[in-house]
C-alpha cells in the first residue's frame, strides 16, 4: 500500500484561499490539487484527529520542519483549567463534563455482569491532563512482543531511543523544559513510604534502580509528569510550542464525524462544529489520534470494520476488517484500604488546617502535597518465584477514601481516619473485548464491551496478587503501620474469596489500548508497522489503540513514544 504523498516545499500559511490553491504547481499532485480546487473547501497536508497524549506529539514534530500545513481537531476544549494544572486536582476532573467523556462499559461476566465507568480525556492533553501523572515505560519484553507480532522495527532496541527523545528526567524544577518532564520527587512523598518499602524487601521484592524506576522491575517511588509544581501533560509538553507556529492550526469543540474518501484513498475529514457542519481535505494524510475507544469508532462511522455491524447502521462499507474495534484491553486494579496508626495524607487533605496548609505551601513554594499524585509508590514485581517476567504491578497510597460521593472522586475528602490503600493490577491481561459504535451519529456513546476477567490466565493472576498483598501485610513493618482493615483483606483469605472480592470491587486502571491493533491483516491487525491503515490509502491511525498487546505498566509513555515514532514514518514520506 502507498504511503502518504510527497508534496514538495512550499510555503503553507501563505495558502489562505482556493485561489490560492488553483495556482499551486501540477506537480505537487494534479488530482489531489484538483479535488481540492473543485470543493473550495479547507485543506492541508496533514489533518489530525485527537489533540490527546499521542495528538500532541504529532502536531509538534509534523510542523517543526515549517514545510507542512496541520490541522489539529479536538472535540474537547482548552487545558487552561485549574483542576488540570493543579496535579492533585485529576480528582476532579474525574467526573467532569467539561474535561471527561465520562464513558460507561458494559457489564462483563467475569465481574458478574457489572457495569463500570470509564473516564477518558476531552480536552487538549487528552488523557494525560486527567491522569493519575505516573510515568512507565513498561518493560523491554512487552515491545519485543509488538515485534513478534509481525511489526518489524517496534523491539525494545528500537523503541527505546524514541523514549530517550520525548524524555526530559529530572527532579521537576527545570523551568526550560525540552520534552515531557518525568520527575523524580520520591524524597518528597509521605513519610509511610518506608513501610511499604521496608515490607517489599521484608519478602523478597527488588528495589527498582533510582534512576530507572520508569522502566525496570522493582518497586520503588513512582516518576509523575510535573513541571515546576504543576501538571506537566502532553499540551504542555508538545503543543504548546508547536502552537506559536504559523503552520498550525488547531480547532477545538468540534466533533468529527467521518473520514472522507476518493475511492479507496482518504481526502480528509466531516466535522461538526456546534449545529454546523464542514469538511477540510488532507492532501497527505489523514492521521486518526482519538484514543482507544474514539479512532476505532471514527473508522466503523467511515465505512472501515466489520461488514454487519456497519450493514446495521447504513454505512457504506470502504473495506471489511473485522479486527476494527476488536483486541479491547486494560488493566483491572483492586485497592485494598486500612487505618493506620500514624498520620497520613487523610489529615492534611481530610481537615481544614490541612487543606490551608498545603494551599500555601504550595502557592509559596510550588511543592507539597498538592503538587504531587496519590499515586507514590509500587512497581513491577513477580506474582510467583517461577514468573518469567514481573507480572504484577503494586501501588501504595498514603490516602484512604471510603465514603461514597456521587459523581465526585473526593481525593480532597478522604477518610477522617488516618489511612492508606495498598492494590495491584496484573500487567499483561490475556482477556480482550471490544468497541463498537452504537449508531452511525457520532454523538452517540460507544458501546465498550471489556469482557474483563475472562481467563482463567487472569484469575490466577488476580489469585497471585492477592497473595504477595498478603504477604506484604504480615511483615513487621506493615504491622507497625496497619491498626485494622478497613473492609476486606486478603489476609487468611481463601483464593476463592480473594477473586470473589476482586470480581465484586475491581475497577479499570484506565490503560484502554488494541482496538486498532498493529499486525497484518491476516493476524488480526488494523495497521501495518507504518501505522498505515490496512486496505486503503492515506490514513494512519497513532495512538494506544495501536498496540499489538497491553504494555506492563502505565500507557501514556508508551502512547507518546508511539506519537513520536510515527511521526518520523510519516516525514520520510512514500516507502
């Protein structure tokens, strides 16, 4: 399949009207010229959907050179917001229309038919302005798996120098930032860390290297995305600079609708803007970075996935694949909640005083308890001695929220109770479900089917972290901490009702990805390792929806390092 075309240099913000475009030279493409002169319409050389974590990226490297005209469409709006600069204020954007999708997912049975909400990112950043801020790479054999799923050039030795480049390690004072600043502030976190940390060496847990905690089994604090106290997302990292350039333009509030095609070949995009509605053309490429559950949605409304489910909604069919929407996975987290016998972030955040307290510590300094995440300390570990790589991930928190609040996320309302939550995920899931439209209106919901938990490959491993949870409660240390549970413990459980509890509590730990899964067509894939989608032209899809399996660990790095990546396949032009 052809790559997208090469178009010439030529200087693009000068290109303001259709006239213009009539005068450009045959040779940069007559029929695509042509096209574009008939309608009167917009165009560019590149239009991008999604100003997400991988959104950003491509709108920063596709314009740097200055050659090429991008146009960056966000259903969402502005990240100048104060519960996304503030990185403790994820708590509330959690729910927030303004900022959020705020999806539902169909019940799985492996949950017993429970529904579950998904939150994902309506803004600029996309999801890396609501997150949690933890930065991980995941781990060398998850990417060289990519590469045994028939994608040549995703293997660790060639990742790992794109994450080199998006990277910026550092303690979160630089005040210059290059890439994405990936801060390393574990002196700072609450004190109760030393508990956590003294109970994993208690049974045998390595400590991850200090400076390759992001990217190495251990356990250890946790790297976050902030910048001089405040969030440090993919806007602010990436677009932000690429925003000052004239060869960018970026619209926000519009809802796209379709992709528009000739023939086989992407021309550009239909978007809806209010009660209104335009189409844009895209004389290289049009470049889907919606997200998990958006692109592969896009792609089924334009005529791309199963043949009857678009039958169902009248869509005309461009090219059947069955694979668009399919490969669904995430990581299903429990958290297991205790009062402990010494103070935690519950009496700074839970109290007045305390809220007063962190407000001007950090209004002063820019640190303290309001500029970090929840989210201190864990790592990646092996559930059993004869794990062929770390198949856990573990969290600590020095906060324990139980009351319920409806549609609020009260990190700033924790329990009155001193206390802490200890959880896990298990990192390379083996269940897989799908995302599909539920009308052929994009403003209509997806419909997320996750089928969680079903494999007994992943009932054991909700069985194995509930036993090291188990173990790290009965060591010393832990029980210096812990006064009591606060609702279940894996403690003397059974394995029966270590995943009766998981099923009834566990919740997504938001890493969605696969939908448009990169691998050949006959395999299952939805893009080649060009992130060209299989069986027409001109349309790539770059985002976490490509990956060929879930990664270890946390997908915004992996998600931005993808971004980063593509965005040199798309500039090397027709291969």
């Amino acid at each position: 399949m052809k790559s997208a075309v090469n178009i010439p240099s030529v200087t693009w913000p000068k290109i303001r009207n259709i006239k213009t475009i009539q005068r450009l030279p045959a040779a940069i493409n007559p029929a695509i010229v042509a096209q574009i002169a008939g309608t009167g319409l917009d165009s560019f050389d590149f239009v991008i959907v999604g100003a997400g974590s991988a959104g950003c990226v491509l709108a920063d490297r596709l314009t740097a050179c200055g050659r090429h005209r991008v146009l960056l469409l966000e259903a969402g709006g502005t990240d100048r917001h104060p519960w996304v600069r503030l990185p403790i204020g994820y708590g509330k954007a959690f729910h927030n229309d303004r900022l959020n999708w705020r999806y539902r997912a169909a019940g799985s049975a492996g949950l017993g038919g429970r529904e579950m909400y998904w939150p994902r990112g309506k803004v600029l950043g996309g999801s890396s302005s609501i997150n949690g801020l933890v930065w991980m790479r995941g781990l060398p054999h998850d990417f060289d798996d990519w590469e045994r799923a028939g994608n040549p050039g995703w293997g660790w030795r060639d990742v790992a120098p794109v994450f080199d480049e998006v990277e910026q390690v550092g303690d979160g004072t630089d005040t210059v930032p290059r890439r994405v600043n990936v801060a390393a502030r574990g002196q700072e976190y609450h004190p109760v860390r030393h508990h956590f940390m003294t109970a994993a060496e208690t049974i045998g847990l390595p400590h991850a290297p200090p400076h390759e905690a992001h990217m190495a089994e251990g356990v250890g604090p946790y790297s976050i995305t902030t910048l001089m106290g405040l969030r440090h997302s993919a806007a602010n990292a990436f677009l932000r600079p690429a925003m000052r350039r004239a060869n960018l333009s970026v619209r926000k509030g519009v809802l796209v609708e379709r992709v528009l095609f000739s023939g086989k070949r992407a021309v550009g995009v239909a978007y809806r803007d209010g009660d209104a509605r335009h189409e844009v053309r895209a004389a290289g490429a049009v470049i889907l970075a919606a997200g998990a559950v958006a692109s592969p949605t896009l792609l089924q409304r334009s005529g791309i996935g199963p043949s009857d489910l678009l039958s169902r909604f009248g869509i005309e069919q461009i090219h059947q694949n069955a694979a668009v929407g399919a490969g669904l996975q995430d990581h299903l987290g429990v958290d297991y909640l205790f009062r402990t016998k010494q103070a935690t972030l519950n009496q700074t955040l839970g109290t007045w005083t305390g809220r007063i307290k962190a407000a001007l510590q950090f209004l002063l300094t820019r640190d303290g308890p309001l500029s970090l995440s929840i989210n201190q300390m864990g790592g990646l570990v092996r559930g059993t001695p004869d794990a062929r790589e770390p198949d856990l991930q573990l969290y600590f928190s020095p906060l324990s929220y139980t009351t319920v609040h409806k549609n609020k996320r009260v990190l700033l309302k924790p329990d009155p109770w001193p206390g802490l939550s200890l959880g896990f995920n298990a990192c390379r899931p083996t269940s897989q479900g799908r995302v599909d439209i539920s009308s052929a209106d994009a403003a209509q919901p997806p419909r997320i089917a996750p089928n969680y938990l079903a494999t007994t490959e992943d009932e054991r491993a909700t069985i194995a972290g509930g036993r090291v949870l188990e173990q790290m409660l009965n060591t010393p240390a832990l029980q210096a901490l812990i006064d009591r549970p606060n609702g279940f413990t894996p403690v003397d459980a059974s394995d029966e009702a270590i995943l009766a509890d998981f099923r009834a509590r566990a919740s997504t730990v938001f890493h969605a990805c696969g939908t448009c899964r990169m691998a050949p067509e006959a395999a299952g894939g939805v893009v080649d390792p060009k992130l060209r989608v299989h069986g027409v032209e001109g349309l790539r899809v770059v985002d976490a929806s490509i990956f060929p399996n879930i990664t270890s660990a946390n997908t915004n790095a992996p998600t931005i390092m993808v971004a980063a990546k593509a965005a040199g396949d798309i500039l090397a032009g027709p291969d």
